[in-house]
C-alpha cells in the first residue's frame, strides 16, 4: 500500500523528465509537479491510519537552522517542496543542453536560496525579546521493570530538582490510575511542593485503557490532557473485528485504547506566582504539524512532549522521534521539549536550535532554561496552516489529469 502511494512520482518524473532529455514546457513543469506529486504522497500517508507523519523528507533537516526556517513559512511540508524542487532543477541542469540546462540551473538557485530567504524573513520575529523565562526539568530515569520500581525511582530523582518552574516527567511515568490511587497520588502532591508536577499515567480505568498527560499541584490534578493521536496496532487495531487475529502473532495492541478529543492547553502556577499556559502531547503526537499548531493556537508558551520509546531502544529511532521536535518549534515559533522515559530527552529554542539531548543510555535530570516568546508573536504557518499540501493536491490533480490526456492523445494520433 506504501508503495503503490508512490506510483503517480514516478509517472509524472517519467513522462516530464524522459530521455533524451525534457522540452523546456516539460522542465518547468517537473520543477512545481513533482515536488506536488511529493508532498501530496507524503501528506496522504501521513493520516494516521496509514501509520502517521514519520519520516518526513523535510525532518531530514533538523540540524540545518537557515532550511529548518522554511518550516515557519509553511510547515514541514514547505520544506519537502523545496528539497524535491531543487533536486528536480539540478537533475534537469546536470543532464539537459541549452536552455534547458539555463532553465535548471535557475530554478535551483530559487530553490535553494528559500532557506536563506525565509531565515531572513523570520528573523524580525525570532529577535523579540523573551517574555520571561522557564526552567524545565526532565525526568529521565531509563528502563526501570515494574511500575512501584518505575515510579520510587523517578520519585528519588525529582527529590534532586532544584530551582526548577515546572517538572516533567515521561510517558507511562506512571502505571496506576491515581484517581483511584489517594496514596500515591498523595505522595505527588507531596512532592511538588517546590514546583508542579507533569505525570503520564498509562492505565486502565472507568472509560477503559487510556494514556493521561496529568498536571499535579498541592492541590491534587490539576490539569487532564488524554492522549489523541493513537499508534495503529502499537495502541490500537484499526478494524479489529476483522484483524484481531494479530494480537495471537504479534505485539500489537490487546486491547484498543480509547482517545482524547483533540489537542488542548494546561495551565501551571510557577514556584513564583506565574501562570503559564503550555501545550502537552503524548509520544506519536510529536510528529503531526498540525496538533502542535493547534497549541499555539491557544496561546500555548511553550511545547511539551512526553514519550517513552522504550520498543525503540539500541536503534535509531529515539534521536530521529526526538529531533522531530526542532522541527515543531521551527513550525510553531515556540521552544519545545520532549521528556522520554528511556531517551531521547531534548530541547530546542523557538527556531528549533538544540539546546539541550540527552540520549537513551542517560540516567537522571536533564534542566533546561527556556526564553519564552511573546504570546502575540505567530509564525506564517501559525496563520496559515496547511496551505501547502492543499496547493499540492491541486497540482497533483491537474497535473495527472493533463499527463493523462495527453497520453490518451499521443496513443490515439500513433494509432491512427
């Protein structure tokens, strides 16, 4: 099914860019066709029951801030449509003659000269000054067997917090429903006499098997985010009446969880009288644009992930989920954090700029100190949203049809 998703790439690439080399019609096409054609295929199976946004062409550039702006224009999206754009122009350079190579060459300098532009574009906003500032404290205690253990060893490491605002701990921190747990949840309360705690609960209650972004203060729950966005067949089983069968062959979900309704803001008293509004999503979610969004949207300050990645260890999955955040922040104009049970454990500033990582074999409290923007201050994507793949489709569409008809034509002259 992946694969076939790709099948219109690599029709429109041949038809467009075929040997002996392209008509200057068809090179400026392939140059706005193809990266549409691959941002549609990369949008479509990024819905969640097609397994989600991973692996984005346009993550690929996390460490690079001048590309990484493009982000804040239009979204990761943007960012995979000016990659596919300028690699388009340069095939076209390197293997086309005359004009053709003109056209190419010209192309991949617009192309390339986006990041640099959009970095200067985004510069004005990016040099704000802060609004105040925020010390997080992740919690990172690794692989920990059974849940009393999990939760006395992360209880002992925040017992080391100092001078934090706010304390955060991973996904499945916690393996009990506190709701009906008065003695632990006690314990917490306890504990976040120095600042709030942020808690995952991971367990089954009334409404059935749910995983909690829950906020504890002195006065117990403070705040409830249930997590959205479920991995199929890690989480769920999509149609399990007909492939439940998988449970008996695999790892996949026993039971299905049931989501939260949609992403949506906390609000947390800091140690000195502050409130701050921030954004809480749960692992899987780290990689859709548009949840993030959604946070900023509501006047969220800063953006918190919680992940556990605990399946993925001693590969490279945990510093690839992890990275997905400088791509949030970039996108958002908000800094991002995301606090991981076993690693990777990350931070980055409003353009998506490491600040701090901790990796997976790390133990302990990874403090980070955030400049938290303006609330005013939105990026374009912000405003904008998902333009690009809806700009995408239409040149998928038009362009298919066009491709097709004139093939049509061509085959109908030849017969006749």
């Amino acid at each position: 099914v992946m694969g076939a998703l790709w099948a219109p790439f690599g029709y429109a690439a041949w038809r467009l860019m075929a040997p002996p080399e392209p008509t200057v019609r068809s090179a400026l096409a392939a140059i706005v066709v193809l990266p549409g054609i691959w941002v549609t295929t990369e949008w479509i199976r990024s819905w969640q029951a097609l397994g989600g946004p991973w692996a984005v062409f346009g993550a690929t550039q996390w460490r690079h801030p001048v590309i990484l702006a493009i982000a804040a224009v239009g979204g990761i999206w943007l960012i995979s449509f000016v990659l596919v754009a300028a690699n388009a122009a340069i095939a076209i350079a390197l293997a086309a003659l005359g004009w053709h190579r003109l056209i190419g060459a010209a192309a991949a300098a617009l192309a390339l000269a986006a990041g640099p532009v959009t970095f200067a574009l985004t510069a004005t906003e990016a040099a704000v000054p802060p609004d105040g500032h925020l010390t997080l404290a992740l919690v990172q205690p690794g692989i920990v067997h059974g849940s009393a253990a999990r939760v006395a060893d992360e209880i002992r490491l925040t017992r080391q917090v100092r001078g934090a605002d706010l304390v955060v701990w991973g996904e499945s921190s916690v393996g009990y429903d506190l709701h009906y747990d008065p003695g632990l949840l006690s314990r917490l309360r306890a504990l976040s006499g120095r600042a709030q705690l942020l808690v995952n609960q991971d367990s089954i209650g009334p409404r059935g098997h749910t995983k909690d972004a829950l906020l504890i203060g002195p006065g117990g729950i403070e705040g409830r985010y249930v997590k959205t966005r479920l991995v199929p067949f890690g989480e769920y089983i999509p149609l399990r009446p007909v492939l439940g069968w998988l449970t008996d062959i695999s790892r996949a979900a026993p039971v299905n969880m049931v989501p939260g309704t949609g992403a949506h803001v906390l609000h947390a008293v800091l140690p000195d009288g502050r409130r701050l509004t921030f954004g809480i999503l749960i692992c899987f979610e780290s990689t859709f644009p548009d949840m993030s969004r959604v946070d900023a949207s509501q006047g969220a300050r800063v953006i918190i992930y919680q992940t556990s990645d605990a399946t993925f260890q001693h590969s490279w999955a945990p510093e690839q989920h992890a990275s997905l955040g400088a791509i949030r922040a970039a996108e958002t104009g908000r800094p991002v954090v995301q606090a991981a049970l076993t690693g990777d454990s990350a931070a980055f500033d409003a353009r998506g700029r490491v600040l701090a990582w901790a990796g997976t074999s790390y133990r302990g409290v990874l403090t980070v100190r955030l400049a938290l923007p303006p609330t005013r201050v939105r990026t374009p994507f912000d405003r904008l949203g998902d333009y690009v793949p809806w700009f995408s489709v239409a040149v998928t569409v038009i362009a298919l049809l066009s491709l097709i008809g004139r093939a049509g034509i061509t085959r109908r002259l030849r017969g006749s």
